[in-house]
C-alpha cells in the first residue's frame, strides 16, 4: 500500500472525528459517508435537496419574492466584487476567530433563521440545531425548543429569533422567556411587517400552514393557499420604540435584523441595539431591495464602529465570507445553504455544509496574504461597476 492509499484509508476511519492533520502538513477535513462527501461546494448541495423534496417545500426555500431581482441581486453583487490579495506575508498560521457580543467565536459564520424546515423534515429545526453544536456553531430559531437539547448536555449556542410582538408586555414576556431558555442572545427580524408577494408559493397555491406541517402525503385541497397580492400583516407596528421593548426586560443583547439604509443603521446605535444584521431577507421580501455587500460598507459607516455589523445574503463560497468582513462585517450568516444540506442528509449535511464553508474561509483568507481576520481592511476590495 503506498503512501497516499494509506491516508486515505485512515482519513475513511475518521468518521464524525475531528479534523486530521498528515506529516507533511496537509489537513484532511472530517470524513462522512459517501454520498456525504459527494457535494464540493456549496451551491452542490441544492440540486441534491431538489431530487428528494416535493416540488412545493422546494420552491418555498429557493424562491424569493416577485421578480426575484433581489434573490439574484445578492449573489451577482459578490461576483461583481473582487478581492486584491498581499503576497510575500507569513501565514503559515491563519487565525479565523473573532469576538462578537462578548464572546470569542473560532469562525464568524453563524446559523440564520430560516422558516419551514418541517418542509424539509420533521422536527427539522432540533436537527439542524444538533448539527450546528456539533460543529459548535451559533444556530438563530424561533419558536423550535432547542433548549431542550442543551438540558440533554449538548453544548449549543442559540440566539431567538422573533418578528417583533404587538404590545410591550408580550415583548417583555418573550425576552424573559428567552433568557430563562439559555438563549445568549435576541435577534428581531424588522424587515416582515407583511407577507410577501412570492409569485413561486401564489402559483403553487401554497398553504403557509404546510411550514409546521409540512406538505401533506394526500392531495387534499389547501385549507389556507397563497393569493398573488393577498394583503397579510404580520408585524406592521413595528417602529424604534418597539425594538427597545426587550431591552428592560431582559440582559440579553438585542440585535437588529432587516438594515439597509445607513439611517437606520445609525437608528440601531441610537436606541440601544447591540448589533445589527445587514440583510434583505434572503430576497424573500421587497423585490427590488438593494444587494447585502452593496449596503454594507454604508451601514458600517454609519455606526462607526460602536455596535458590531452583521451581514447574510448570498454567502456561498469562502471568498464571499472574506469580501465580507473585508468592508467592515463582524460575522456573516448563512440560510439556504445549511438547509439544503439538512434535506439532502440530515444532521450531518448541516454539519457538512458550515465545515466546507469554514475550510474555504480559511484558505481565502491565507490566499489574500491575512494570517487573521483582523486584518482584513476595506481596501482589499473592488466592485465593478454594474
């Protein structure tokens, strides 16, 4: 047996292990079945997902809304933005962590909320939550009770997520109930005030019901199907005194979801949130809505440093964690990725998808000449013109 079948053997014994490191240096990453191990890359998983879900609970998840601009509007804005890379720099170690709300993280990737994973499976969001913890990775949900599995001794970092409550006592109510979760932080949606008009879910006369239960085996008539223009609040109450309702009620960071203009960013400083989330809800709300990486750098302005920005949005490959963090992001967040892997293999797709975006984070950051990420500066980076 030579050389290189014997690592391959014992890279096929380290199933689920951590990561294994050969003599001369190569790391191989954790090894899972076959199948597992098929995808590459990122945007791999989704057509695998497609193959094994209804056509329904697939098109809830890929699609955005009307148009799609925006949807497509974030990846094509991170193909339009270049990175300028240092050469002749030690990065013989390259240190991918960062400290956000207090905390250290060894990756700045985290878990976004994302609706309807019972499409996908059931209970699918206490399986991707054991999937982020196993990979020690912050998972954002709402309503799901993941705290049970930290009663069960799994170490998991989880934020709530809520789109907002109407009244002040209900807001207060659910902060405490979050602290007294273990939840380490809350994360407000702002962007929902209404149901949006996704022209995917008004064709297929989706019943919004189906995101609990998923689609059923039968083909009974929807009970609740989707109307194109239907008119459906959600939070439309939500104003700058609303997001400070958690805050007296509760210790935990409050963080803001749905910026993207630069007022509103620097609104998020002035009434106290401890961190905000560039984001335009995965194109799944306003069409027409401005690209992630495009609002960033003006968002970041805008606080000047005083809370930590964040941003989700078309994350698919290591490099755009890089650009990213390079015009100012803290941390980054991800959703129809990790849910893509959690329908094409369960837990360990989740867990699959978060390691082969770490791996990619690491070397781009190594190939842009930055042994940390602290060095990552805005002039790293270049947009073409549209």
């Amino acid at each position: 047996m030579n050389r290189r079948s014997a690592l391959r053997n014992l890279v096929s014994l380290a199933a689920a292990s951590p990561l294994i490191a050969a003599p001369d240096g190569t790391v191989y990453p954790t090894s899972y079945a076959k199948e597992v191990m098929g995808p590459i890359n990122l945007h791999e998983f989704e057509p695998i997902a497609r193959q094994k879900l209804h056509k329904l609970a697939y098109d809830f998840i890929a699609g955005g809304v009307e148009d799609e601009q925006t949807l497509r509007g974030n990846r094509e804005a991170l193909e339009r933005t270049f990175l300028v890379p240092r050469v002749m720099t030690d990065v013989t170690q390259v240190d991918t962590s960062v400290e956000l709300l207090g905390k250290k993280m060894d990756w700045p990737i985290i878990l976004a909320p994302t609706g309807g994973k019972n499409l996908v499976i059931r209970d699918g969001d206490m399986i991707a939550a054991r999937g982020a913890a196993a990979v020690n990775c912050t998972y954002c949900v709402a309503g799901a009770p993941v705290d049970k599995l930290v009663d069960e001794g799994i170490k998991l970092d989880f934020w709530r997520n809520t789109i907002g409550s109407s009244t002040k006592s209900a807001a207060q109510s659910y902060a405490r109930r979050c602290e007294d979760d273990g939840a380490s932080a809350i994360l407000v949606t702002v962007d929902n005030q209404y149901q949006s008009n996704r022209d995917r879910n008004n064709r297929n006369r989706f019943d919004y019901g189906y995101m609990s239960t998923g689609v059923p085996d039968s083909e009974r008539a929807p009970r609740a199907p989707a109307v194109a223009a239907m008119w459906q609040p959600h939070t439309p109450n939500m104003t700058w005194e609303v997001m400070t309702w958690p805050k007296g009620a509760a210790k935990l960071p409050v963080i803001i979801k749905g910026v993207l203009h630069p007022e509103d960013a620097a609104l998020c400083v002035q009434h106290g949130a401890d961190a905000l989330v560039v984001s335009n809800h995965g194109g799944r709300q306003l069409d027409g809505a401005l690209p992630t990486i495009v609002a960033l750098p003006d968002c970041v302005q805008a606080v000047g440093g005083k809370i930590p920005v964040l941003m989700d949005g078309g994350i698919r490959r290591g490099n755009d964690v890089v650009k990213a963090l390079a015009l100012g992001a803290s941390a980054i967040l991800i959703g129809r990725p990790y849910v893509w892997g959690l329908a094409s293999f369960g837990q360990v797709g989740v867990q699959r998808v978060v390691e082969l975006l770490r791996a990619e984070l690491k070397l781009a950051l190594a190939l842009a000449g930055q042994s940390s990420l602290k060095s990552l500066n805005p002039a790293m980076v270049k947009r073409l013109n549209w």
